[in-house]
C-alpha cells in the first residue's frame, strides 16, 4: 500500500466561461424596448497553496484529474451567469511545479504562498454589452472561452538544515527518533525508512529541522535502490550528517568504505543551477551503535582517520544516547553559520517595474507557411485567438462583428503587407486553428473601405439628404435651367427656329 508520494503528475482543467444572453426586454406597448442580454460568468481558476498541514502527494497521486467549475450563462433581464468557483488544491511547502516540458514554473517554499496554475476561461459578452448607437439591438452573444487544459508534475523536495545520510540499517531513523520527537519505523532490515521524516531538534536556544530520508547504496545517484527519490530531499538542506554503522555485518563493509561510496553518489547527484554541490556544504560524521562492543572498538580505530580527512567526528549511540548532545550542539552550529551566510549573501529583491504597451505593438503575428495546397498565412496573437474561440459562426452577424474587431486591430493591413490577396488561405490559431478564404475589405489602389460589416440589417438606415445635398441639388437643377435656356437663345439667333406663328 503506497503511503508518500513526493512526484506525481496532475492533469488539471480550468471552468470554462459561461455565454452571453441574447435577449430583447418586452414590455406594454414596447414590443421590442431593447437588448437585456446578460454576461456569461467566468470559469474557476485552480490554485496551489503551500500549507505547512500537508506532508505528502498521496492525495494527488491517488486522484491525478482535478477540475474547477464552470461560469454560468448569462440570462435575460441583465442577470450575468455566476463566476465558477475558484478550486485550491493544499501541497506541502517545499513542492515544485513543473509544466509537461519540465521547465519549472513556481517553487513554494514559503508558507501560505498562492500560485494560479491554471486560469479559468472568459465569460461571453451579452447582446447588452455589445449595444452601441450603430449596432442597437445586436441579434448575437459572445461565446465564453475554454479554460486551461494541460497537465503539471508537482516534485516534493523536503525542507530541512540537516540532512542524515548513510547506507540503509545505519541507524538514521533511531537517531532521529532519539534527537526529537519524530516516531520514524524502525525495524532490523534494509529500506525500513521508504519516506523522508522529519524531526525539529532543540539544542539549547537553537532549534533547527533533521531530515531522515531513505538509505543509500552504491548506483544510487543513477536511479538504484531509492536512488534520485532520495537524492531531490537533500537539495534544500544546508548541512550533511553522515551516520556510519559501526556494527555491521555485511562482508566488505567498513565506515570508510561505507563513507566513500555516499561521498561518490553525492558527487555525482547534479544540483539545481545556482545551488551549492552536495558535498561542498558542511558535513560532520557520527560513528552509530557505539554502545556494542565490537562497534565501539572500531570506531575508536577509525576515527584517526577520519579526523585527519578534515571531519568532525561524533561516536554515538542512538540506542542508549550516548554522545547525542554533544552531536546536536555540533550539528546546531553549523545550521547557525549557514542561516548567517545566507542572510549576509541574501541580494536585495529587484524593484517591480510596471512597463505599458508599446504604442507600435500589435499584439499579433502573421506568420507565411508553405505547404503542398499553397501558402497559408498563420495568425497568431493572444487578442484574435481569443475573438475567434468567442465566436458563433453560425450567427452571420457575429461573424460580422469578429471580421470588424479584426480589421480595428490592424491584421488585414497586416495581411497585405505579407502579400496576401483575395483568396487566400488564413488561419487564426495554432496548428489546425479557424481556416477561411480571406476576402480584404481594401482595394488594391486606394485602400478604401467598400462598406461596413457586421451591421444590424433590422435597423433602419437613415437616408435623408441634408441641408448641404439639398442646396447642392437646386444650384445643379438651377444651372441645367440657365444652361438650356442659353441653349434655346442661341439656337433662335442662328435661325433654327423663330417665335413667329
């Protein structure tokens, strides 16, 4: 029965928005009083929030879809759809998230630190909404957008300052269960420990955290044994203990030897970019089960040795607890400098700079792409993908209204630039996206709007002639009269014609 899990794959799915309301009030004497189509709501957004409460990824591990509610529709009366609810889903601190490509996208080691992984889709405009003095009932919505679809890994990387490293039976969980009040398994066979624990130690006025983490064997750092799921849990400690069985019995097994192949599996474990290598970072050595005899007479032989490679030797006994204190003073110290180097090397968080748009940004692409049916022109932007997935293309005045929004935001004087002419082939989106037959409101010549689009053919026209077409039309009719007039006089004087009877 798994019973920690500390990487797990989650595929998540945002709410989608709701759609806008195409509604026309009715009221006594008022058979069409205007527009009242609500908005859609929005969809949920799904959080991460570091909560000290959570230990483990069991939870995700056992249910790996999670999805948040959807927006509501909008209705008639003005009554927008409700907002879907916000979905906050509690991982350990200390947890890292990644996208499908590995690139880390946030790690909460604070408590309480929030993180949208997933926004919810845009609610739908209603046919109120979209009212205006050229368009006043709008016969059409706005559809809401899907909310983000993908999938995440959350990788759980303990937080501690001393990390007890050492081949499986060293003796790390009874060390640990004897330096504080962490009650680890413990049993007399290997790989007893399959989940970091840890346990908060009190050294006089220092308090600092002690991790046990599952037993090392050589190939560990190329995936044997419990290998790199050991390794991730000793990335954020600042300090190494290396707990060495001094009472072993395996043939070919000693402290040193059991001592260089955790240093080489240390060694060969690649760090995150800007943190200190493993063993680099302070270590002390504690000679376990001194309180056996024989244990007890190698460590005393051994630790020469030891001494003279640099360490700081402890010899100890988990069991009776002998030399504990004198370790945790030790291991406090280190944990102290450490806290104190790192403040001291902590650089000053850069000032937050808030840039506007660049007046000359688009906010859109046109990319040409070649293919064996011809070249296709690709758009890609953020503002037209989002219009096109808005859009009922069964509604023709919708459609009328997205190729207007188009043609604001400049993509058609884009599309001439990249060479496009009538006909051709233009897809919104990425990959398969909205394909259609481009056909340009602008001429070749003069680039002169033949006429506007997305109109309300329900609306009547104003076609009345104003005071300047008027007067423009008598001074045209007065001097046709003046012209045939002369005509007439000049015809009488050549004798084409005469007033006599």
């Amino acid at each position: 029965m798994v019973t920690f899990v500390d990487r797990v794959q989650v595929h998540l799915q945002a709410g989608r928005g709701g759609n806008g309301c195409v509604s026309i009030r009715r009221e006594k004497f008022k058979p069409l009083a205007g527009p009242d189509g609500g908005n859609g709501g929005h969809g949920g957004d799904i959080v991460l929030l570091a909560d000290p409460q959570v230990t483990t990824l069991l939870d995700f591990h056992r249910r790996p879809h999670r999805s948040a509610e959807n927006g509501g529709y909008g209705a008639g009366d003005y009554r927008a759809g409700t907002n879907g609810a916000e979905l906050t889903l509690s991982v350990p601190i200390g947890t890292v998230v990644k996208d499908e490509a590995g690139e880390t996208l946030v790690d909460l080691t604070e408590p309480g630190t929030r993180y949208v992984v997933a926004h919810g889709g845009i609610g739908g405009l209603g046919n109120h909404s979209l009212a205006s003095t050229k368009r006043k009932a709008p016969g059409f919505a706005l559809l809401g957008t899907e909310g983000w679809s993908g999938s995440i890994t959350l990788e759980l990387k303990t937080i501690a300052d001393v990390a007890l490293v050492g081949y499986p039976s060293a003796g790390k969980s009874s060390l640990i269960a004897a330096l504080s009040a962490a009650k680890p398994k413990i049993a007399d066979y290997p790989f007893t420990t399959l989940h970091p624990n840890l346990g908060v130690v009190q050294a006089g006025e220092h308090r600092f955290t002690v991790a046990d983490v599952p037993g090392l064997i050589e190939g560990a750092s190329e995936g044997k044994g419990l290998g790199l799921d050991f390794l991730r849990h000793v990335e954020r400690c600042s300090a190494l203990l290396h707990v060495l069985d001094c009472a072993t019995l395996e043939p070919g097994r000693d402290p040193l030897s059991d001592l260089e192949v955790i240093k080489a599996e240390l060694a060969a474990y690649p760090v995150p970019e800007g943190q200190v290598p493993l063993l680099d970072r302070p270590q002390l050595i504690a000679l376990n089960k001194v309180d056996v005899p024989e244990a007890r007479e190698l460590a005393e032989f051994v630790r020469p040795e030891l001494e003279a490679m640099g360490y700081r030797v402890f010899e100890i006994s988990a069991a009776s607890h002998a030399g504990l204190r004198e370790l945790s003073f030790a291991m406090a110290e280190l944990v102290e400098t450490a806290r104190a180097e790192a403040l001291r090397d902590e650089v000053e968080q850069p000032r937050i700079v808030l840039q506007p748009k660049a007046v000359n940004e688009s906010g859109f692409t046109v990319r040409t792409e070649g293919g064996s049916y011809g070249t296709l022109y690709r758009i890609l932007g953020t503002k037209p993908e989002r219009w096109v997935a808005q859009t009922d293309f069964t509604n023709d005045e919708a459609v009328g209204y997205l190729a207007d929004r188009l043609n604001k935001l400049g993509i058609e004087d884009a599309l001439v630039k990249a060479g496009a002419v009538a006909g051709s082939t233009v897809v919104i989106g990425p990959g398969s996206g909205v394909v259609f037959d481009w056909e340009p409101t602008l001429t070749s010549a003069a680039e002169v709007q033949m006429g506007a689009r997305g109109t309300d053919l329900r609306v009547d026209q104003n076609k009345r002639r104003t005071n300047n077409e008027r007067r423009e039309e008598y001074h045209t009719l007065m001097d046709a009269k003046a012209e045939a007039r002369a005509e007439l006089e000049r015809e009488r004087k050549a004798g084409m014609w005469s007033d006599e009877a």
